[in-house]
C-alpha cells in the first residue's frame, strides 16, 4: 500500500480524496503524535460505550443507522497552538472539523458530526484544565475537558465548598464548556449557564485567537509575561466580572453554531448562601398541571423560587427508580390506571414538583411558608423534605442537584426499555398553565402513537418553560427507531403551529427546526448564513450545525 493510501477510514467527507486525507492526517499526526489521533477504517471501532466512557466516532444513541454519522478520524489537540495549525491545515482542503469537549451531548447527538467524513477534535481530553478559581469574585476558568465533577472536586479538595457552589446539570459528567455553550441549564439560582458565564476565548476558521468582552483589553504588561504567546499571556483582571465589554457583543454568535471553537470560559460560581433545603410537592391528578403552573409563574417571577425548579412526570421519577419491565408486564404505552398504580406504589404524584430554598433560616422559614401555602391550593398536595422520602428517592438525587453536587443516578432512567437510547425533544413554552397542558396533550398523544411511553418533565426559567420530552427507545429495534425518529419530526411540526420552537436538538432534525424559525422568509438563517460565509469562506467549522451550512454545501440535498 502506497504512502498516499496508508488509512482508508470508513468515512470520507466530501469532495476530500484518499491521498488528501492520508496527507492531512500524517502532518496532524507529526503536529500532536500518533497517540493523539485515532483514525476510524474498521466498524469494530464503532462502539456505542457508555456514558462513563463515551464513544467520540457516532452517536451512541443512534436513531437512524449506526454509522449514518461517523467520523473519519478523532484528533485530541495537546493545546491552543495544535488547534490553531489544524484549522490552518483543514483550510487548505476546506476539510470539515467537528469540535467536542467531553462527546456527552447526550441525547442530542453525542460527539458525532452532522458531515460524516468530518474529523472530530476532541478538546477535552488534553486540555481540560481549572486555570483558575478566584474566591472574591466567585469565578473560574476553564479549558474544554473540565468536567462539573472536576470543578466540584477541585473546589473540595481545595476546601472551598464552603465558600462557592457550582451549579450542575441532572448529569455530573459532562464539560462545563460545552454545556454553557450548547445553552445547557443546571438547578440551582446560578442554573442558567450561558448567563452566569464571563469571558471566552475562541479559535475563528482562520486560526486566529479571539479573547471576548473585557478579555479582549490587554492585562498590564508585566515583566514575567514578556514573550509568551497570546494564549499563555494573563486574562485582564476584569474579564471574568464584566461579560459585555465595548462595542458589539458576540459571545452569544459562538453558542451552537459554526463560528468558532472555544478555549476557554470564564463562569461564575455561586457564593454559599449560608443555608439550604430541599423539598418536593407531589401533584396528585394529571389535569392539576395547569393550576401548578400558574401557581409557579408569580412564585418565579417574584423570585421566592430561587433556583430553577422543575415538575416532573410520574414516568420520570419511575424511570429512575425501575426499568419498565419492574413495575409492569405491558410493552404498550401505560394508560391511566397503570400510571395512578406507580403513583400509588412509590407514593408520588401524577405530576411532582422539585424545588429548594437558599438562604438563612429565617429567609428559608419565609420563603416556604410562601411556598407551601401556594401549592396548598391543589387538593390533596403533599409536602415532603429528604428526610421523609425512601433512601432510593428522587428527592434524595434532587437534594445533592439543586445545592451543586454532581450524582449519576438520573441517568438510570434510560434503561426504562432494554437497550435503551434517547432522544431529547425541547420545546419552550410560556409559564401558563394552558401552554402546559396543551404541550403535555400534544406530546403525549404522539408518543403513544409511536407506541412510547411519554417521559418528561418541565424545567422553570424566569419566564418561560423547557419541556424536556425524553424519547426513550429500543436501539436495537429498528421499527422502534424509525417510530421514535418519526415522533421527533412530528412534534417539531405540531408545536412549530402552535408556536412553539425548540432550544436545542438531535443533529438528525437541526435542518427542520431551523426551518421552523423562517419569520420573515427565514432572515434569521440567512443572516447566519451570511456571518457564516464571511468568517469561514472555507466552510471548515462543523458545517450544517444548527442548520447553518456554507456555501460548499448544497443545503437542499444535505438536509434529512
């Protein structure tokens, strides 16, 4: 075999041939050794792994085939400077990189790219460094790789859980980076990550560094910081305190889209509010979702619900505790009675409402009263601290969440069907009760029509609502994929009608909900496409993320 020939990888991206590729791929080898790039030729090495050890080549949660996106190699750059020289190179062939940081996108495509043939750059598995954590302004910075249970443990090593909390996802093991980017949310006051972050720094198509906000002011020169590179040289002192900056404000351009790989990011941290408690109010009917939720709404927007609180489906909570197969014989979708009896069983609601007080005792006494004689208005509502609640419970889990400690244990709620994988469906809705029981109908019957068991559960913003619907399905079942790929498209276009749109999705449907968002004969693409062509005329960076394609591409033919 010629030199030019040496890796035929399963997966070549488009109009890349075999010796380019051998080319790019043995000078990005000499540029960060051979121990650095895995190049994908045989299907032995498409592994769907776990969440603990995830796989970085497809999506472990395949809806559609196994290898529909697949990588043709995973490089894992050492430092700022390797990826900076791996875009240069990808340019000169306009060959498409697809960025992670940890591959834990669960649920929305995991590492995969939406171009297979596109080489993954695995950002976090060298560069996953805490580069600081600053106790008086209650920030940090991180690179790529640094996980929510890195940070924490950092901040208990440190012995500084005393003094500043994170704030985590229901998942602990997925990059703080990556996460804010993709727009992800966590439980406590400090839960939504992209607002509470402060300073980026970026790598554009052209390989050129970016520092955003007051990031981009110099730090003082110093005789010690003479001649390092820019990505060594110090943060302005200011740049994790200050996001916006001067002039126009372009962090938000970098959150899931094609423009840019980030470095680094500052986040804030929440300083120890000096006192905390968890609780859970169960709901008993279906139907009292709507007045829960107007109940909700003054309680959010005035604040005496300090963290971002979420009402989750009996199913949900059931999910977690047992498999499917533990509380029922049935394969078909549980109807009412079977859903009253797992109430029943675990001593839960039809519906099941999570939240925490922070604070002083005083503030904490205050603050529940408010609260408990609020959702006293729903016949039959119960009130339950940790304490009350079997060892096993949500509640305990929701305890360590809501106060920033990382757990594992949400997780088990894939493993509601044998071979369980899942798709996450997001849309967003007003906090009205009516807006909820509609997208509760809405979801809901679709799903039993694909022969699924509805799973979800509401996440409170300030003033709107993620309903995170939970597809969970038999990825070994190839009707049963084809059934849960066509629920997704059918709810995106059943709440896109009633007006609502989708914060985040499945690479499998980024072309369809972009579609949606076509206010105006679609301006809103179009001026991404437009900053699109113009920072990347190479159409190198994660072409088609989002539904944001470049020019090379013809999107028509490229959308599913």
């Amino acid at each position: 075999m010629s030199d030019s020939h040496k890796f035929t990888p399963l997966a070549l991206p488009p109009k890349v041939t075999l010796a380019d590729f051998n080319k790019f791929i043995e000078e990005i080898i000499t540029l960060v050794g051979v121990e650095n790039v895995d190049i994908i030729t045989s299907k032995d090495q498409i592994d769907d792994k776990s969440y603990m050890d995830p796989t970085y080549t497809h999506d472990p949660h395949h809806v559609m085939e196994q290898d529909y996106f697949l990588a043709s190699a995973v490089v894992a750059p050492r430092k700022v400077s390797d990826v900076q020289a791996i875009v240069r190179l990808a340019n000169t062939l306009s060959f498409p990189l697809w960025p992670i940081s940890i591959g834990r996108n669960s649920g929305y495509g995991g590492a995969a790219p939406r171009v297979s043939g596109s080489l993954v750059l695995n950002m976090g598995k060298n560069m996953n460094k805490i580069l600081e954590v600053n106790v008086e302004g209650a920030y940090c910075l991180v690179e790529p790789g640094v996980t929510f249970q890195m940070l924490y443990d950092y901040l208990v090593a440190n012995n500084l859980q005393d003094k500043l909390w994170i704030d985590t996802p229901d998942i602990g093991g997925g990059s703080v980076l990556g996460n804010t980017m993709e727009r992800g949310v966590g439980y406590t006051p400090y839960g939504d990550h992209w607002m509470m972050h402060s300073g980026m720094e970026v790598i554009l198509p052209n390989g050129e560094l970016l520092r955003t906000g007051m990031g981009a002011l110099p730090d003082p020169s110093r005789p010690e910081t003479a001649g390092l590179k820019p990505e060594d040289q110090p943060w302005n002192k200011t740049a994790q305190l200050f996001n916006y900056g001067f002039g126009p404000y372009v962090d938000g351009i970098f959150t899931q889209s094609n423009f840019g790989i980030v470095t680094k990011l500052g986040m804030w941290l929440m300083p120890n509010p000096g006192g905390y408690q968890s609780y859970l109010v169960t709901i008993p009917r279906e139907e009292d979702l709507k007045l829960a939720v107007d109940i909700i709404r003054p309680l959010r927007l005035n604040m005496a619900l300090q963290n971002v609180p979420t009402i989750r489906h009996i199913l949900m909570d059931a999910a977690v505790m047992g498999s499917k197969k533990e509380y029922t014989s049935k394969t078909e979708p549980l109807g009412e009675e079977d859903l009253d009896a797992i109430a029943k069983k675990l001593k839960l609601g039809r519906w099941n409402f999570y939240g925490a007080l922070y604070g002083p005792e005083p503030i904490r006494n205050a603050l529940w009263t408010a609260v408990k004689e609020a959702f006293s208005a729903i016949p039959g509502a119960q009130f339950f601290f940790p304490e009350d609640t079997p060892e096993n419970s949500v509640l305990r889990i929701r305890h360590k969440t809501m106060q920033g400690i990382p757990t594992y244990d949400e997780l088990k709620w894939i493993d509601w069907l044998p071979n369980g994988a899942h798709l996450f469906f997001s849309p967003i809705a007003p906090v009205q009760g009516k807006d909820a029981m509609e997208q509760y109908a809405v979801t809901k019957k679709r799903c039993h029509e694909a022969g699924l068991d509805f799973i979800g559960t509401f996440t409170i913003g300030m003033r709107e609502m993620h309903h995170i619907v939970c597809i969970v399905f038999n990825k070994k079942d190839a009707a049963q994929k084809k059934k849960a790929h066509w629920l997704i498209k059918t709810l995106i276009d059943d709440c896109a009608a009633k007006g609502w749109g989708e914060y985040r999705t499945h690479l499998a449907v980024m072309d369809q909900i972009m579609g949606t968002y076509n206010w105006n004969d679609g301006a809103f693409l179009k001026f991404n496409e437009l900053l699109k062509n113009a920072i990347d005329p190479n159409g190198i960076m994660a072409p088609g993320k989002s539904g944001v394609w470049p020019r090379q591409y013809q999107k028509n033919q490229w959308k599913l």
